[in-house]
C-alpha cells in the first residue's frame, strides 16, 4: 500500500471520491437543463480522465489546442472540439490530418481563418464543422455583433471542405440570449441552419441553458480550485486536486516555507493581499509570496498559540488556478480516503501538459 504521506513532493495528488462526485454532479445538473456536456480538458489533460467523463455521459470534448486534440485523438477519443483560431500551415496540415481520425469542429472568428481551414480541409479531401466565436465580453476573441456572425456564418456555408455548425462563446453570459436569437433569426432568413451553440464556463451551465445554447463546456469543475472556491461555485469539499508540499523552512520569523513555488503552482489569479493555495491541514495559515521553488506561508493570521507548520511536515494546497498547475506536472496521482488515510490507487502522467501548440 502506498500512502500519500509518503509521496516525494512536491506533488499533485487527487481524490478520486471528489473526482467522481464532480463529474457526476456536474452531468447530472446538464442532463436535468437537456444539454449535451462537451467538457475541456485543459484541467486534467489526462485521457483516462476524459474517458470518466465520456462514461459519465459526455458527448464528446473541448481540447484548447490542436497538440492536446493530437494526444486525445491518439487516445482514442473520436468527437472534439478546439474552440480556437487555427491560423497557418503547419497547423492547417495538422488540423486535416487529425479531421481524418476524428469528428473535428473548430471555431473561428474571422473569413481569413475560416477560408484557411476551408482551403486546407478541401485539398486534403476531410471536412471540418465551423462555429462562428461570439465574444461574451471577455474580449480575447470573436465576433461582436449578430450581423458580423450572420456575415461570416453566409461565407462558411458557402466555401467547401468545411461545414457551418452554429456559434460559441467564453463565458456564457446572460446577454448572449439576444445575440444568440438575433443571429439566429437572421441565418434562418437566410435558409442556413444553426444545429450547435455552445457555451461555457464551471458553474455556468444554467447561463448557457438561458442563453439558448445546445451544449455546455466546463473545464475546472473537474478538480476545481481556489478560485472557483472563492467565487461561490464549489465547496472546499468539492477541491479534489491539491499539491502536496513539504515546509522545508521556518528560519524566517512569522513565516513557514515550502518547497514549491510558480514552478510549482504558476503564479496565475496572484493576489497580493490574499492567500494563494488553501492549506487544508492549517486554513489560517496563507501562501503570501512565491519564488520560482519556495513558498511563503505567512503565519500573521494564525490564531495565538496555535501550531505553525514545522520542518518536514507535509501539506495539501489547493491551488488558485487548477489548470495552470496541471499544465507544469508531469504525472499526478489519485488516491481515496480509507481508514484515516489517504491511499494510492493509480499514478497517471499527464500526456497533454505543455501542448501549447
Ligand atoms: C473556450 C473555453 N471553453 C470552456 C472553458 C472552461 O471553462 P471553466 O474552466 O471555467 O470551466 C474554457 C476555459 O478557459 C475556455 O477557454
């Protein structure tokens, strides 16, 4: 039997009980609204995750770049979406050769990149579904209107090689309901069908039922993290994935620190005033700074006389951003709560991690 306790760190471990109730949960709650469930596996970038997912009811899946669509595809996943411009011909010729193993829709949010998937997707003899991206307001991509969306939709249906499937956006947000029906409404004049809309965001499945879309991307409910927990949408119980670290240091008057900093955690969603991973062992205690291989837990909100976290001892950090921290480990392992420990069931690399391409 192999324990957690006993794991070198630092390292990213998850419960495997929390996994599975997150998976369901979330299924459950999309069934109930009748969408389909298209989750991104940016979180775990683990196939046999994404497998969970797809048994748990999961239409099919979101991979944000076309090397983590390349990994699930070796995997054996057969319906993917890569809600991302792909933009020039080494990518193109990926794209069609990963259209030739599996059903592939990208979204695209211009005629440049549409005509080159098309263009590409034609000469290699595949087809391609196309959604046109709709910006919800994060504005990093799509576009802005329901005239440009009906524009683009019009040319997508007209060129060959690819199909025109309907639209996505990131985060659905409440007033896409109106830009969705216009464009809708205005496609319909035009005899082009909409067949997809899809949204996403964890906790935002309900939005996206609103909002008239056909299905729903979560990504972090997965494991969740500190900054889902910090908005409301889960439950310090519902964190399955946390880091374990060892205090390597308490030298530093009011602090302790930890053997893993942003190579360990990423600095992402960092907050000065605030604490950076959730010490489960010691919730007063915060992550206050990070170097790139040491953490600093500051101990000015521990209660008096309470215990600080001493050299050698072991603790679990939730951290702030799940996916970024997945995307810097190469392996994790799942483990279940049995008789007041934590046991080692299953070590899995993380094959997609750093696939940024
Ligand atoms: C395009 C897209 N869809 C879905 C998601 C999943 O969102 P979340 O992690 O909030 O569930 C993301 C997250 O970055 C995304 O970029």
């Amino acid at each position: 039997m192999q324990r957690v306790a006993d794991l070198d760190t630092p390292v990213m471990v998850v419960d495997l009980d929390v996994l599975e109730g997150n998976i369901k949960r979330l299924q459950d709650d999309i069934d109930s609204l009748g969408l389909a469930s298209r989750p991104h596996i940016k979180t775990h970038k683990i196939p046999n995750i994404g497998q969970m997912q797809l048994k748990a009811g999961a239409t099919g899946i979101t991979c944000q770049k076309l090397g983590e669509a390349e990994v699930f595809a070796d995997a054996g996943f057969e319906d993917i979406l890569v809600p991302y411009n792909i933009v020039g011909p080494s990518k193109l010729e990926r794209l069609t050769r990963l259209a030739r193993r599996a059903h592939l829709t990208v979204a695209v949010d211009s005629e440049v990149t549409a005509r080159g998937v098309a263009e590409a997707s034609q000469e290699a003899g595949t087809n391609v579904d196309l959604l046109v991206e709709v910006d919800s307001g994060g504005h990093r991509a799509g576009v802005q209107t329901a005239q440009e969306a009906q524009t683009l939709a019009r040319k997508i249906a007209d060129f060959p090689g690819v199909t025109f499937g309907g639209f996505m956006c990131y985060p659905s947000r409440p007033p896409m309901g109106d830009l969705f029906a216009e464009a809708r409404d205005l496609l319909q004049r035009d005899g082009v069908p909409v067949t997809t809309v899809s949204g996403g965001g964890t906790g935002a499945q309900r939005v996206s039922k609103e909002t008239g879309c056909t299905e729903h991307r979560s990504g972090t409910y997965i494991y969740n993290d500190l900054s889902v927990l910090r908005s409301g949408k889960c439950t310090i119980d519902q964190c399955a994935m946390s880091v374990l670290v060892t205090v390597v240091s308490t030298s530093c008057p009011g602090y302790s620190t930890i053997d893993g900093g942003s190579k360990t955690f990423t600095s992402d969603a960092l907050r000065r005033d605030d604490s950076n991973g959730y010490v489960r062992e010691c919730p007063d205690v915060y992550l206050e700074r990070m170097n790139e291989e040491h953490g600093v837990l500051s101990l000015s909100k521990l209660p008096a006389g309470a215990p600080r976290p001493q050299v050698g001892e072991k603790l679990h950090v939730v951290p702030n951003h799940a996916c970024g921290t997945t995307n810097l480990h190469d392996v994790v392992y799942g483990y279940r709560r049995r008789g007041g420990e934590e046991v080692v069931e299953v070590e899995w690399p993380i094959p997609a991690r750093g696939k940024i391409r």
